[in-house]
C-alpha cells in the first residue's frame, strides 16, 4: 500500500478506492496517476480505511450500485470530512439523489469522465466541502391566480440583488410556467430543468454561469423546456436532485409552485426553509390557506417555516377576511396592495418591478417580503390582523370546520 509519506515528491495524495472491479480501479487509478495514489479496499472483505485518505471513490455501478450507495454514510463515518465521490455507470435518479443526501461530493460517470477525472475533483474541492448550504423557498397557494407568480419573480429579484446574483428562479409550474413572461430570458437557448437533469453530472462553474438565464438583476432561472415531452423527466426524484445541487450554487432557490400538491411539489415544500402561502382576500384563497395550513401541519412541517404574503390587499382590510384568519389563528406576515395599473403595465413590458417602478409601494413591499427571508432582515411578529370581532360569521362556517380553528403546531 502506498501513501502520500513514501513517494518521492511528498506533495502526492492518498486516495482510497472502495469497491469489487479490479478493472474499474486499474483505470481510475491510472486518470489518478498524476496527482494521487489509489489504495483499493474491497468492502466486502473487512471494511476498514487506510491512514486519512485525501480522497474517496466508492464504485456503485452494476446491480451492486444501490448497495454501495447505502455504504457512503459509514464510510464518511470513517474517513471524516475528506471528499467522497461516486464511480457510476448510469444516471439513476434514485442513486444520485440518495448519494447527494449522503453528502457525497461529486460524481464520477464511467467511462466518459475518466479523462477528466482530475479536473471534476479539483473543482468539486474548490467549491467547497460538502456545502449544500442554499436556502430554498417555496411561493404556493391551492388556489390559482392569487398572483403567486408575481410575487414570487420580484421577490426573487430583490434576493438576487441583495445576495449579487446569489438566487435562481425555478419553476415547476407543469406544463406551461408563466414565470418566462416575467424573466423574459429570450435570445438565446438557454438551458430548461429538463436540460439542468440530463447534464447534472456534467455541471461545473463554466456551465452554470454560461447555460443558465440570467435576468438583468442577476437572478438566474431554470424555466421548463418548451417541448412538451421533456417534462417526463421533471419527477419529484429529479427535483430533490436539482435542488440539492442548485443549493450548492446558490444562497436562495426560489421556487413558483403549481396549485396542486402533486408529488414533484411536495418534494420541493418538503426541502423549503420557507414556505410562502401566497393568497388574495376572496373567500375561496382564505379557504385554500385553511387547507394548506393543515395539510403543512399533517405533514409534520414546523410552523414557523410558513409565512402568509396576501396580495391585493386593501388599505383598510377586509373586515370578514380580517376576522377569518384571526379566528384560524394564522398571522399575516406581508401584505402586497392591489395596483392593476403596476402589475400589469410591467407585466405586458416583460419587466419586474424594481426595473419598471422601483419606487412604487408594491415594489417596497416586495422588498420587505424579501427581508423576511434574510438572514439580517427578520421581523418577527409582523402580524397585521384586525383587533375587531374574534368572532367567525357564522354563515361561514360551512367553509372552516371546527379543526381549522386551532393554531399549528411547531412541528419536528
Ligand atoms: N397585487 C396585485 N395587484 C393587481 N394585480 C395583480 C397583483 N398581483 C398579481 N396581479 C395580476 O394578477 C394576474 C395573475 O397573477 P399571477 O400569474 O402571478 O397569478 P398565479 O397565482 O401565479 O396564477 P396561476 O395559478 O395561473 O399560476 C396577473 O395579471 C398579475 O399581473
Ligand atoms: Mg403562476
């Protein structure tokens, strides 16, 4: 066995190859050659690490890969905070995602990516250890055409200037997506989710600032792709992988949700730091925030992950509205004015706010929103429900059942 303190310029690494192809391990070995030494342990014999390797590779190809995948936690258990990447032989969505759960760092496609072994290993260190550190933020509501998507694309925008480009916009608004008519990437092809999926393990620095829509502002974005097959590929499976990659990129991934809990947006609430239920004062959005709130609630979501932006507010509230969510017990944590004139003025010149009026009450309003996602702009407690009646209409309680009064609960 070699290591980093028997070779002649002391400056070489120690590499640990786990897995069973004396085939697959004489190749990497040799793509390795310039800059580390690769030690082979079969982990079907006794598993036990060499001294501190500076570099791990698990093979998970074949019929064995899922079970080299379940390997990876113990491994890093072993080698501490050295890099682990993962020898694959096919993109299966349910390995690499469950891999980069794990924490692996970055993987490695035989036969293809040999070549560059080095230079996918060096980039992947460059980047950071295992930093899957982006905050990811959902903007929903059960109820379409509350402006969920409006308010998601200049929120993102105003993130995308505080952090200097520091935010994607993702939408999975299956099969169309609005977002586009906001973003307005147009001129060239840029890439979808669909493309961001099929070339995940090709990503490097290059291609994400080259291959992804940028907007004026510095938000970057990942619409859907136009052609209509393609969405296939856009499964909850997939989106958990994109995000967790999208994460390492990126301080904020925004994402415009669809009005449906289908799995591919639950995977995404499930990720969410924030969730925004975003709702208008009707009383079919205020029953859609009652159902969103329990569902969230059933599934085990802390409370304070959500936050109720409600658009098209009017100045002086809506007294039966007002007296609805207080009898929910769910606080109002921004409201955004009702300005047709604004939204769709900017929406028709394919502009967001802060470029088409920057001065205007609903862009300082999304301003604010934005600052609730920040880190040094919290407010807690904005609640800005009535003090009036703690009463519910009566004739409205058809809509809001007994449970829908209790608060939720902080979850795990
Ligand atoms: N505060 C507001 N005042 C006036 N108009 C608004 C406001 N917010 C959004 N709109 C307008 O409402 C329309 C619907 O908005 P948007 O597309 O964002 O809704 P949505 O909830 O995403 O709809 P969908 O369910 O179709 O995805 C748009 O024309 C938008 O400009
Ligand atoms: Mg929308």
């Amino acid at each position: 066995m070699t290591n980093a303190g028997n070779t002649l310029t002391g400056s070489r690494k120690n590499a640990l190859y786990i897995g069973a192809s004396g085939e697959i391990f004489t190749k990497t070995a040799k793509a390795l050659t310039l800059l580390y030494d690769l030690n082979r342990e079969d982990v079907r014999a006794s598993h036990r690490p060499p001294v501190n390797p500076d570099l791990v590779l698990i093979e998970a190809v074949g019929v064995d890969a899922h079970d080299a995948v379940e390997l990876i936690p113990a491994v890093r258990d072993s080698v501490g905070n050295c890099p682990v990447f993962l020898i694959i032989d096919r993109r299966d969505g349910d390995i690499l995602f469950a891999a980069a759960k794990h924490g692996v760092q970055g993987f490695i496609e035989m036969p293809g990516d040999l070549a560059n072994i080095l230079s996918i290993i060096h980039k992947e260190e460059q980047r950071g250890k295992g930093v899957f550190s982006g905050q990811i933020v959902s903007f929903f509501s059960l109820k379409g055409g509350v402006g969920t998507t409006t308010v998601a694309v200049n929120v993102a925008e105003q993130l995308a200037i505080h952090t200097g480009g520091s935010a994607i916009l993702l939408d999975i608004n299956m099969p169309l997506g609005d977002s586009a008519l906001y973003i307005n990437p147009g001129g060239r092809e840029y890439y979808s989710i669909n493309d961001f999926i099929l070339n995940i393990n090709r990503l490097d620095d290059d291609l994400m600032g080259n291959a992804i829509a940028c907007h004026s502002s510095g938000l970057r974005y990942l619409g859907l792709p136009a052609n209509l097959e393609e969405l296939e590929s856009i499964t909850d499976v997939n989106i958990k992988m994109v995000l967790t990659v999208l994460r390492r990129y990126y301080n904020y991934v925004i994402i415009d949700c669809p009005s449906d809990l289908n799995p591919v947006t639950l995977a995404c609430l499930d990720d969410s730091a924030s969730i925004m239920l975003v709702a208008e004062p009707s009383l079919s959005s205020m029953r859609a925030v009652r159902v969103a709130f329990d569902t969230c609630r059933q599934l085990g979501y802390p409370a304070q992950r959500l936050k109720l932006i409600l658009n098209r507010a009017i100045p002086q509230g809506d007294e039966i509205i007002n007296e609805l969510l207080e009898a929910l017990q769910i606080p109002v944590d921004a409201n955004i004015e009702n300005n047709y004139l604004t939204f769709v003025s900017a929406l028709h010149k394919g502009c967001l706010l802060q470029e088409f009026a920057p001065k205007s009450q609903a862009n300082q309003q999304m301003k604010d929103i934005a600052a609730l996602l920040l880190p040094d702009g919290l407010e807690e407690g904005k609640a800005v429900l009535s003090s009036s009646s703690k009463k519910k209409s009566a004739w409205l309680s058809f809509l809001f059942n007994k449970r829908s009064a209790s608060p939720i609960e902080a979850g795990t």
